[in-house]
C-alpha cells in the first residue's frame, strides 16, 4: 500500500512497489486523458531550498496534469526559512495547507526529517549529495520502455560518480534486479563513495572503475552521462580541472553498440555535444517526459486516489 507513505530513499519502495508506480505511469502515458481530472481538489507544495528548474517544473507539470493544485517556493530567502524555522516546523505548517510535498535540498538527509514531522507525504526530490529517487524512477520507465527489461544490462555510469546523487540512487535500484553490470567511468577524484562500493561488494554485484570511456562504451547497454557537479566542489580550481572530463561526442558513438542507449538527468553542461542529441540512441528528452509521467503516477500513488 503507498497511500500516505512518503519516499526519502530509492529503497523505500519495495521492486513490486517500484513496478506498481511504473506500470500506472505507462497507462497514463497510454491514455492521459482519463487521468486529467484525478486529483481534482489535491494540492501539492514544492519546497525547492536549491535551484532547479526541472524537476520543481516536472513535479507541478505534474500536479496540473493531473487535475490538482500546485503552490511552494523555490527560493528559500524570499520564505520564512530566511528567519531560521526549522524543517520540522516549516512542514508542520505547510502539511497544513497542502495533501503532498515535494522538497529539495542541499543538505543530505533534510527530507528525511521532514518527513518525520509531516502529517502528508514528503517526496525527496533531491537531498545534497545523497539521493534522488524520482529521477531514478524516471530512469527505471526510460529503461523499461527503451529495453523492456530491467535485469541483464550492462549500465555505464560516467562522470562524477561522487557528488552525482541521481547515480546513486540508480545504483541502489538497479542492484536489486537479476544480473546488471555496473561500468563506473570517472576520474580517479570522483568515484563512487566508498558505502556503495562496500554495498555492492557485499552483494557480490558486478562492478569494475575504469577512467576512459572509449575503451569500454562497445560493451554497454545503457551509458548514463552526468554533469560535474560544480555546487558540490570546495574549489574552483578542481572543478575547472575536473568539469570536461567527458565530452560524448558522434565519433565515441560510433564505436558503441546500435542498441545503446543514452540518458542524462539534465542539465546538460558540456558532457553531451548537441551533435549527438540527433542520434536515435539519444534518449535524454524522452526521459524528461517519461520524468513527468512517473511523478503523476508517484503523486496519485501516495495520495491514493483512484
Ligand atoms: C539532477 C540533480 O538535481 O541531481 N538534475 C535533475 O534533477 N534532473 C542532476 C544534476 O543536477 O546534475
């Protein structure tokens, strides 16, 4: 049952719970129409205290699409955050107003707490460095619809392996299903952190880090670029010598397979040229509208309506 659950961490959701969510999203991408007025009267607040365009955008296109109601801020100053409410506080009084919440932030965690306080149902849409569970349940349908399977692929995961919260989340969810591989491409400075090494050690999950992506994107099913996360960085210096590690281009693309495919969370910064964005195996815009279709389904989901 996900009516009034909240979801803080990928793993919340049990895999039956993940296919429930995923297969709601694809009847609603089938047939949008009948769910157009599903969460009529519902409302939900977006408490964004980092900058983000799409997701805080994904999550009311979202809301509306459905029927319901969107309120909240993105900028945390303009709010009384800027006097020094607590969380628990802050969603004490917005749980008031409103049947759902979406809240980023930068501090890892800080959904969690929420959560703990909320008297409605808290989604992380991003906690610092940590985790980022609905865009890996955009991931998970991308896959799905691009593979149409979640078990037996080959992921490469390239760029910083270490700040980039949407790979760790992916890597939790996609080291519950039979038989994935895991091809961590990074520089030596941003590889993955050491709980999730540890964690697929455990679970005698493949993995293997390796620095150059040419040497191993024929090898790959799925090949999931980042950004170098720039806000995470205590110094310039670093950033800039680490930012254009990878640039996928046309000519790396044709040493991959022609049923790779490849997803970005967004935003692009240079990891990407738009030369490839022609490429049939460009996947990552139809992520994006797979991102809101999977948040329609998560919202309806949590707030049990039928
Ligand atoms: C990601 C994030 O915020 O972690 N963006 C997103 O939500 N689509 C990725 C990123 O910012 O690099």
């Amino acid at each position: 049952m996900l009516k009034g659950r909240s979801l803080i961490d990928t793993m919340d959701f049990s895999i039956e719970e993940v296919e429930e969510v995923l297969e709601l999203a694809n009847q609603i991408i089938s047939n949008p129409e009948e769910f157009s007025h599903l969460c009529k009267g519902k409302l939900l607040a977006t408490l964004f205290y980092e900058p983000s365009t799409r997701t805080r955008l994904s999550f009311e296109a979202a809301m509306l699409r459905l029927g319901g109601e969107v309120l909240g801020f993105s900028e945390p100053n303009s709010s009384s955050v800027s006097k020094g409410e607590s969380i628990a506080d802050t969603v004490k009084t917005i749980g008031c107003y409103a049947d759902i919440m979406a809240m980023r932030h930068p501090k890892e965690g800080a959904p969690q707490v929420a959560a703990e306080h909320s008297p409605v149902p808290v989604i992380n849409a991003g906690d610092g460095g940590h985790q980022h569970p609905t865009q890996t349940l955009t991931d998970l349908l991308t896959i799905k619809a691009a593979k149409g399977r979640l078990s037996n692929l080959t992921i490469g995961l390239c760029g910083d392996l270490k700040f980039g919260r949407t790979v760790h989340s992916l890597i939790k969810a996609m080291s519950r299903y039979e038989n994935n591989k895991f091809i961590l491409i990074s520089p030596q400075e941003l590889k993955i952190p050491e709980y999730l090494k540890k964690k697929l050690e455990k679970e005698q999950i493949y993995f293997s880090e390796i620095e150059k992506l040419d040497e191993v994107i024929g090898e790959l099913d799925i090949l999931y670029m980042t950004r170098v996360q720039k806000e995470r960085f205590f110094n310039e210096e670093d950033y800039i010598r680490l930012k254009d590690s990878y640039i996928l281009d046309e000519e790396k693309m044709e040493k991959a397979s022609k049923d790779m495919i490849v997803l970005h969370p967004l935003p692009r910064v240079n990891e990407i040229s738009y030369e490839v964005d022609n490429d049939p195996r460009a996947y990552y815009f139809k992520q994006v509208k797979y991102g809101m279709y999977v948040r329609m389904a998560l919202i309806a989901k949590l707030l049990g309506v039928k």
